[in-house]
C-alpha cells in the first residue's frame, strides 16, 4: 500500500529578507503515511516539534523547478547519484539558507519513494531531524499535494500584493506542459533520460518519439533511463543495434488473468502472485523448477541457459515477433542462473504487458516495471513458501548458497526475495 503526502503550512508573520522569503514565513510540517519528515529536536529549547520554520518559497520553487524530473526520474542504476541528480530529488536543495530535512523523491513510474534519515548536527548546530524511513507514496497523492501546496504559497504571496515571480512563472509553464499531451511527453522522456526540460539532445529525443510507436511507450520509459549518462545518442544506437540482432525463438502458450489485476499493491506483490497464478496454470507445484520445465513454459530449448552470448549489452530484450505469441530473446546475462532469471523476466513480460508493446525490456532500473519482473521470476523460479522450507530459519551465507544451487538462481535472488517477503532485513541483501 502507498502512504498519503501531505505539506501543512501555518504562516507566520513576515520575517526579514527578500519580499518572496518574508510573506511566506511558516511553520511547515511533511508528512507521508504514519511519518514526519520535519520531526525535529531543538538541543538548546530541549523540545521535539513536528514543524520546523522556514520559509514556503524555496520549497515551492524547488518543488516546480525539479517537478518533471522528481514525477518521472528513477535512481541512477549505475553508481552513487551524481550532483544534477541530488539538486533535483533532495529537499536540502531548497536552499536558500534553511535547515531542510533530508528527505529524498525518487519515482517508479507509478509510485514515489520518500527516504528519510536523522541528521547528525555540525559542532555547536542546535537542531536536527529526527525522522528515519522509507516510504511510497502514489503518483496520484504526489502530484495532487504539490499542486495544492503551490497553489497555496503563490496565493499567500497574492494576498501580499506580490505577483510576477519567478515561481509564478515557473509553475504556470509547468502546468501548460502538463496539459499538452506532446509537450508532457518529451518532458517524460527528457527526466527518464536525466535531464532539465528542453535539457536532452533533440536527436536523442526524436529517435526514442518514434521508437514509441514501434517499440511501444513502455518500453520507452524503461530504455531511457538506460540511456542516461554522458553519450546518451550512442547508449541509444547500441540497443538499436542489440534489438535487430536475430536472438533466440520463443512461443509462450499462458495466458495472464490474475485475480488482482488492477489492486493497489506492491510491484513485488504483483510480481509473486502472478508467478503463482503461472504456476497453479501450468501445474507445476511448489518445488524447484528444471531447466527443461522453464523452457517448456517459454518454448525453447533448455539448451539456450549454457549458452555465452558473444555480445554485451546495458539490457536484456525480447520483441514480440508476431500478434500471438512469439517472441525473440535477447539474453545479455553470461552464466545459467543468470539467464534463468532473465529468461523468467521475459516469461512475465509477456503475459503482463499490454499488446501494444512490441519491446519487452529487461534492466537493472528501479521501475515498478522491473520490480515486478524481478519479484515474478524469484517467486517462479524460487516459491518463497518452498525457500523457507528449505532454509528452516537458517540465514546463514552457507545456507543461502545451498538454496541457490538447489532453485538455480543466484545468491542476490535469493537474499532479496527473502527481503520482500520480510524474512530478513533489506540491508542483508548483498550489493551488485
């Protein structure tokens, strides 16, 4: 389930400094689900408060300035986040002078993750933040409590006879954007890449626009992140070119029809309970699964798990060949268990995704996409009711290697399909 977002602002009287900073002195509180960002202690006052007094504005131009990319930009798969990154998803970059919580917006596509963590205070700083979690938040929730928060900061300012700001304008062209069906689509694309509006190369642009129609847009929204980085036009033609490589043929017969389709529920809930639905379809019980059973269930020859592709790529692949259900693979991963994994990705790919996507990628992003996948091909491949069993409370690095040879998934698949499941903690599961 996703939490609610909510920014509560109590004015205060006009405080010292720029006309836009005085209006809008507040005392301010975030709150997401059960939690409050601004839960702060005051070491001099000796009091614990759930506000923290600032001024609105900085918060209301970060929030629009940074608004495309905090909706649609996912954390760097590759390596700690650089600092166009951080300027665009961390609240300290409100700036202006003020103690900001450090709280943290990274998106999946449908939901957005809050990270919060205490603050430790520098020699001599009275005040520090309390609040530690993480925390979902809807897209829905997300958008609907920034728009009301800006409307409210820029009417306070209204009130005070201050108009034609640099928020006002601001937050007036994102709102046009966001009614132009074109334009809110090329400024989607330009925060998957990781880049301010009208920031991307336009070729880089042009090219994935009309790989949408051949691709499908969902695939889309999950090759650009992939694209992301200093050469985005050659991280592009690379996967062009791995895509018309001729990859290896494969003809799913199941069908998708699980009972939740369309619940509020987690990606790696949706990942698991479609994996079951496949299993209960296709009778195979609770154990281990053989290499021949999984490419029985793709259609293909169980010969293809040995096999070392002469090639690298950023991403795996499968392209629906025809309207039933063929399908070309493209493993990128080098060993068997890896391309097991890989090889039930695209097994839950095909029987989830909508017919309009050609493309069916698979990657190493934290899109709701991707997490479905990863949760469908562990439950698939690993029943966490028959891991448990297996491991009977023994969560010891032996233990875990013997699990990942007994399912033929790696180690990692094992640690963190028993994270999701909430069977040992999240930071038990190994990097990499």
């Amino acid at each position: 389930m996703t939490a609610e977002f909510q920014i509560d602002v109590s004015w205060l009287a006009e405080a010292y400094g720029p006309i836009e900073i005085g209006k809008t002195a507040a005392s301010l509180s975030i709150r997401i689900g059960e939690e409050t960002a601004t839960r702060i202690e005051d070491d001099w006052a000796k009091t614990v408060q759930s506000q923290t007094r600032v001024a609105a504005y900085p918060l209301a131009i970060w929030l629009a300035s940074s608004w495309w990319r905090l909706r649609w930009e996912a954390r760097p798969f590759k390596g700690v986040p650089g600092t166009s990154w951080r300027m665009a998803h961390e609240l300290p970059a409100a700036g202006h002078g003020f103690l900001w919580p450090p709280l943290t917006f990274e998106s999946d596509g449908e939901r957005i993750l809050a990270s919060c963590r205490p603050t430790r205070p520098l020699s001599g700083e009275p005040l520090r933040y309390l609040a530690d979690f993480r925390e979902s938040i809807s897209a829905s929730s997300f958008e609907r409590t920034i728009d009301d928060f800006l409307d409210l900061v820029l009417a306070r300012l209204a009130s005070s006879g201050v108009m034609g700001t640099e928020l006002e304008a601001i937050w007036k062209e994102v709102r046009e954007e966001r009614q132009d069906p074109e334009l809110a689509r090329l400024r989607q694309l330009e925060a998957c890449l990781g880049f301010e509006p009208d920031g991307a190369p336009e070729d880089v642009l042009s090219r994935l626009t009309l790989l949408d129609s051949a691709a499908g847009p969902g695939a889309i929204n999950e090759i650009a992140p992939i694209c992301s980085g200093p050469d985005p036009a050659q991280a592009l033609a690379e996967i062009e070119a791995f895509a018309s490589l001729p990859g290896v043929h494969a003809k799913v017969q199941i069908a998708a029809n699980p009972s939740w389709e369309g619940a509020e529920v987690a990606p790696w809930v949706m990942g698991r309970e479609l994996a079951r639905h496949v299993r209960r379809e296709s009778g195979l019980g609770t154990g281990a699964m053989s290499d021949g059973a999984l490419a029985d269930l793709i259609g293909m020859s169980s010969e293809v798990f040995g096999q070392v592709p002469e090639y690298r790529s950023p991403l795996g692949l499968a392209v629906r060949a025809d309207q039933d259900t063929g399908l070309k693979l493209l493993f990128r991963k080098r060993n068997r268990p890896g391309r097991r994994f890989e090889a039930a990705r695209f097994l839950g790919e095909q029987i989830r995704s909508n017919a309009e996507e050609i493309w069916l990628p698979s990657t190493d992003t934290s899109t709701v996409r991707q997490k479905v996948q990863r949760a469908f091909a562990a439950e698939l491949l690993c029943p966490i009711d028959a891991l448990s069993e297996f491991l009977r409370d023994d969560y010891s690095p032996a233990a875990f290697e013997a699990a990942s040879e007994t399912f033929g998934v790696s180690e990692r698949a094992v640690e963190s399909h028993l994270a999701n499941n909430h069977l040992i903690p999240s930071d038990w599961v190994s990097a990499g």
